[in-house]
C-alpha cells in the first residue's frame, strides 16, 4: 500500500525546511568574517592558530604542527634573547653594538649599516621588531655569542625550555636555512611567552615605525591598524616559507595570539588574520 503526504504534512515539512535554511543563514552571518569554517589552506605550505592566552585553549588549528620555515618570524627569539639580557642588566638600551664586515654583508632586509660603525640596542631592537632588519639580526648574535653559529644554539636551547619542542635555529634572522625550521603552534609559544616574561620591553612589538639617523624607517605589519587591540608582533618572508604573521590582540578582557604561515601575499596573509582574530574576539569563550 502507498501512503501520500497531505496537504498539511506537505506544508509543514516545507515549513521545517525553511526554518532549518534561515537556522544556518543565521550561523553563517554570525560568522561573516570567516568565509567558511574550516578555513580552506589557499596553499600547500599554510599552517594557522589562534590561542586564548589567559585559557590556553586553542581556538583555531590547521596543521598547527607541520614543520615550515618561520623566515623572519626567528627575530622573536633573537629579541628574546636580549631581553634576557635587558632584564639581567648585563646590558643597557645604551649599550653600543659593534657592526662587523660579516654584518654589514647580510642581505636586505637591511639598515645598510657600515662595517665598524655601531647601533645601541635600543636601536637593534626598533630595527628588528619594525624593519627585520639582517644585518642588525647578524650583529646582535655576534655580540651576544660571539658568533652567529654559537647563538643559533642558544636560541635553540631557549626554544627548547619554551616548550618549543618542534624548532630549530640555524641563524639569528630567518634568512633561507633548510635546517632552520618551526610550527604555527611553536610560534604561538614564543609570542605568548615574550608578553608573559618581558612585559617591559614588548613595546617594540607594537610599533610601526622608527627614526634612525634622522630618517623614518617603517614596518609591515599592517595588522597593527585593521584590528582592534592588536599590539604585534611580527612579520615573516621568504620564498620558501611564504607569508607569515604573529599577531597579540589584547581586547575586552580577551587576549589571544594568532599565527599564519605559509600564506601566498602580505595583503592575504593580513586580511585572513583579521578575519580569524576578529571572528574568535565576537565568540564568547566556552
């Protein structure tokens, strides 16, 4: 025996339908900023976090653990290690940083510094955190370890006791290194750790823009401007690793950090890490 739908049932069941179809409407314009979920990786290379800093939940993961190559990401860990020696006093933001021949050499991005002139490290740190500068990068390393070799071992052992278990150093500024590696979630590690443990100095982050020498030399995290309470922290790139951002928000009692690697342009990479910390900063946490 066949059984047909009344009328009535027909009507309800296409009610139902319906209020399912403005259900998920609803859903997707609470979550506009984020054009799907999960977000679909424009490359091979992309690795994303986002983390809640006073919770330690991970708000946001794809392929958080792959292996990539943080690029300029590394200068965290190389400011890290002079804050240490801020907060040691074994140095002052006075303190004078002989530039040497191999220095000068590194490739841009640079501050075209002279072999035998000097920076203070106040200087060193404006041009880390806002230009990335490689020559600044190489000349801290010497002075700090008295090779660029020696301190890639520091940081490394620094990472270690981070929790940074799956990060190699192999130079003090990202330049191109196969043996130089790291993971969105690593990252995230040291970027919650540096505002934790040198609240003092993590101003250089926030920065868009420094004088040196008379001139005004500015930065690339556009990040800093389009979301809100955003306070840094770095920018990252090299043909190998793509583009790549940490960014801190610290905003109506929330503060998270948000990682991308591996992203295919600077203007890609920024719009998709507002999307992601403005979406997650709307959420309530659960």
């Amino acid at each position: 025996m066949i059984f047909k739908l009344s009328d009535t049932s027909k009507l309800l069941q296409k009610l139902a339908v319906f209020f399912v179809t403005l259900a998920i409407l609803a859903g997707c314009s609470a979550s506009s900023t984020l054009k799907s979920s999960p977000y679909l990786p424009p490359t091979q290379r992309y690795t994303a976090i986002v983390v809640d800093v006073r919770s330690g939940k991970v708000l946001h993961n794809t392929k958080a653990d792959a292996i990539r190559f943080p690029a300029s990401l590394t200068k965290m860990m190389t400011m890290y290690m002079m804050f240490e020696s801020l907060a040691a006093r074994k140095v002052s933001l006075n303190t004078p940083i002989p530039i040497s021949a191999r220095a000068a050499a590194r490739p841009a991005s640079k501050l075209y510094l002279r072999a035998g002139s000097t920076i203070t490290v106040d200087q060193a740190m404006h041009a880390l955190a806002i230009k990335s500068a490689n020559d600044v990068a190489y000349a801290v390393a010497e002075f700090l370890a008295g090779s660029e070799k020696a301190f890639a071992d520091r940081m490394t052992f620094k990472a270690r006791s981070l929790g940074m278990r799956s990060t190699t150093f192999r130079n003090a500024s990202g330049l191109p290194d196969k043996r130089q590696v790291s993971t969105a979630r690593d990252m995230a590690k040291l970027g919650v750790a540096l505002r934790k443990r040198f609240p003092q100095y993590y101003h250089y982050f926030g920065k868009s823009s420094f004088k040196f020498r008379g001139k005004t030399i500015r930065g690339h995290n556009r990040v800093l401007g389009t979301v809100r309470g955003a306070d840094g922290i770095k920018t990252g790139y090299t043909r190998a690793s793509g583009f790549n951002l940490v960014t801190s928000v610290q905003y109506g009692g929330r503060s998270l950090v948000g990682v991308i690697m591996g992203e295919n342009s600077g203007k890609s990479r920024n719009k998709h890490m507002t999307e992601l910390m403005n979406f997650h900063l709307k959420r309530r946490a659960r």
